[in-house]
C-alpha cells in the first residue's frame, strides 16, 4: 500500500472513532419519555407561582415537571366531579355555569382580569397531553374556555395542594407524587 493511502486510512479511521467517542451532550438531559411542548398563555403573576411553587416541589423533583404535576391535579379533580354527578346525565353541576364558578367551587382564588397574558411554551409528557387535551375539551365545551385558562386553573390547583402538603424535606419520584394527587382527590 503506498503511503499516501495509508495516511488516508488512518486518517479516515481517526475522524471515524472521533465522531463515535462518548461526547457529553449540550442542552436538555434526556428522559425516559421525551416531553413535547404545549404553548398556552400565562400571566406575569402564574410565570412567579410557577417558580414559587418549584422551591417548594419535593427533592426528587424539578421545575420541569410542574405541568405535569399540574395537569395530573386538574384531570383528578374532574375525574372527582364527574363521579359527584354520575348518576345524573351531566359532566358538570348544575350551578357551574362558567370557570369562576368552577374556581369558587373548589375555593380557589379567582385569576386577575387586567394582567397582559404572554404565549410560552411547557413542556409536557404525552400521557399528560393527551390528558390535558381531554380536560381542555371538556372545559371548553362547557364554558368556552382556552387551553391558557385550562392549564392555569391546574396551577391554581398545584399551588393549593403544595401549600397544604409537606413536601420539602421528602424524596418522592414524580410518578408516586402523581399517585398521591390522585389519592387526595378520592
């Protein structure tokens, strides 16, 4: 072999293991499931909640996984409403006639009128989409409503169920917190 073509080879067989070596990666660690991302409409005061509500998560959880949390919540308190009227032929009450129904309901406060909403993106797992989607139908079916004012009612929900709990000092997986919303709301 002449040597030109022997310092290609090895060339090419350098470049080679260079690209198949252990690299670490930039940006998102990766999940087991990959999340896809809702965009939904948030106040200035719900983006502050949500960064409150992240020091207050227990440590086997992070900031990402507050709208999973929050869908979960949601989705378990309709679940609960529709077996309050499941003899009847209805999803919702009779008296719930529009969301500030709904929030005064669940003794929730109401969401400011005048605050200006900004579009962002959450990421979501796609089991919670699906869910949220049903949710979202439902709600809007109902009142009108839009997937912004869908996902901040679970907020509003999150934050009261984090307020009443002692999670900060507890090591819980995301999946066990899930199974704890869906127990509470039993």
């Amino acid at each position: 072999m002449s040597k030109k073509k022997k310092e290609q080879n090895e060339y090419d067989a350098a470049t080679m293991s260079a690209l198949l070596k252990e690299k670490p990666r930039r940006g998102r660690p990766p999940r087991k499931v990959s999340r896809q991302n809702v965009y939904v409409a948030l106040r200035p005061g719900e983006k502050e909640l949500i960064n409150e509500m992240a020091g207050r998560l227990p440590a086997g959880l992070a900031r990402a996984d507050l709208a999973d949390l929050a869908v979960t919540i949601l989705n378990a308190h309709l679940e609960a409403l529709r077996r309050a009227v499941a003899g009847r032929n209805r999803e919702i009450p009779e008296g719930v006639t529009d969301m500030e129904s709904l929030y005064l309901l669940w003794d929730l406060p109401l969401p400011p009128r005048q605050a200006e909403d900004r579009w962002t993106s959450v990421r979501v797992s796609p089991q919670q989409v699906i869910e949220l989607g049903r949710v979202h139908g439902a709600l809007n079916a109902a009142f009108g409503a839009s997937r912004s004012e869908t996902f901040s009612l679970g907020l509003v929900l999150l934050d009261r169920y984090l307020r009443a709990g002692d999670f900060e000092d507890s090591e819980i997986t995301l999946d066990e917190m899930r199974r704890n919303i869906q127990e509470a709301s039993n």
